[in-house]
C-alpha cells in the first residue's frame, strides 16, 4: 500500500453476540453498493447458528452512497474502468482492514481470527482482503462477487478457504466473474470452493445461506 489509511469516523456497525457467550472470533459482513448494515443484518441471523462461538459485525459501508439519495459504499463506482477498479478497490480494503483491526484489538482477538461474509461489492472487497490481510482470515464467503487484483500472483498470498457463490442468472455480475476469480485466488494459494446456483440472479436466497451454513460448518468446526 503506496499510503496508509487515514483514520475513520466511528461506522455505524450492527452485532449480535455469539451464542455460547464467549465470541473466539469475529465474523465481519460487508454488504453491497447502495445498501446498509440493516439490509445485511438478516444474514447474519441467518449464518450466526453456524458458528456459536462468533461474534458478528455488519459493517456500514464507510462512504455514503454516490449513486443515489440514500445508502452506503466501500468505494464509488463513478466512472469506473476494469483499469482504475483495482486502485479503487485497494483503497476501500485499506480502510475497512484497519477498522478490523481496531474491532479485533477491541474485543482481546487476534488478527487470525477473522471471518469475512462479503455479497457485490462487498464480496469484492472480501476477496480482496483475502489475498492482503496478514495473517489472512480463517474463511471468507463471497456472494456474487468478482475478483479485483492488479497484483502478481504469488501462491503464498494466502491459505484461506474461500467460498464463491454466484447466481447462474445474475444479470449485475455475470457468471463468468466466478470462474476468473476461482482461477485468480488459487492461484494466490486459497482454497477455493465454488458454487453456481442455477436459478439465482444478483441476490442472497435461502439455497446461498444453505450453502454459506455448511462451509462455514466444515472450516470452523472448532474455535
């Protein structure tokens, strides 16, 4: 990173305790462009059975939105290019790793014991912070997402297991994004694990949280 991040206002962020009373790590959520921690917060009560020893944090994307009267984002989307994505995408990853930090430090957790659920423009910045978060976090679930990387591949830029997710029917992602982000984060060294739901467009349904549960059920099975 050319510069290092300029502090933050305080975000807003919803959380819901872990179940068993004692959070072992932190399951942060990012939601997409244009949204808002509240949108999000239902799938963290949907995934938070999964994982009873977590505490979860639906974050608030850290700029309003620029695209509309209401809303938030993790970076603008304003004359945006396959070209100048990546710096954009740099820079919101920046950001939101340093209010992770001071959200582990807060809660007496170390930097490892993170767990990311991102969806669009979120999931973008899940996969980003995938590859440049050290060390890594210990799963990352990425809903219909793409990978935003200008960055050499290196095969020891992580071991994270990751879960792609992406609709079949997604007219804002298309579904060709999930194989070009598959091949781009293994070959950084995470374990990828990719799921195409036929019917699903540009949206988080049962049949993804299903599928969310149960990874998150087979990588975390202790905390």
């Amino acid at each position: 990173m050319s510069e290092p991040p300029k502090p933050l206002v305080s975000p807003r962020v919803l959380t819901l305790e872990p179940a068993s009373g004692r959070a072992e790590y932190l399951v942060v959520l990012l939601h997409g462009v244009g949204a808002s921690a509240d949108s999000f917060l239902p799938v963290a009560r949907a995934l938070a059975p999964a994982l009873p020893h977590a505490e979860w944090a639906v974050l608030d994307g850290l700029h309003p939105f620029d695209g509309g009267p209401t809303g938030r984002q993790w970076f603008s989307l304003q004359g945006i290019t396959e070209q100048n994505r990546p710096a954009r995408v740099r820079q919101a990853g920046a950001e939101v790793s340093a209010w992770i930090d001071g959200a582990l430090a807060a809660r007496g957790l170390g930097r490892e014991r993170l767990v990311l659920v991102g969806f669009s423009q979120g999931a973008i910045l899940a996969n980003w912070l995938t590859l440049h978060r050290k060390p890594s976090p210990m799963a990352v679930v990425s809903l219909s997402g793409r990978l935003a990387e200008d960055a050499p591949p290196a095969p020891e830029m992580t071991t994270t297991p990751v879960l792609l997710v992406h609709g079949a029917r997604d007219t804002i992602m298309p579904v060709s994004l999930v194989d070009e982000a598959a091949r781009g984060l293994e070959a950084r060294g995470a374990r990828v694990h990719v799921r195409v739901l036929p019917a699903l467009g540009h949206g988080v349904d049962d049949a993804v949280l299903l599928e969310a549960r149960r990874f998150l059920r087979e990588v975390l099975t202790s905390p």
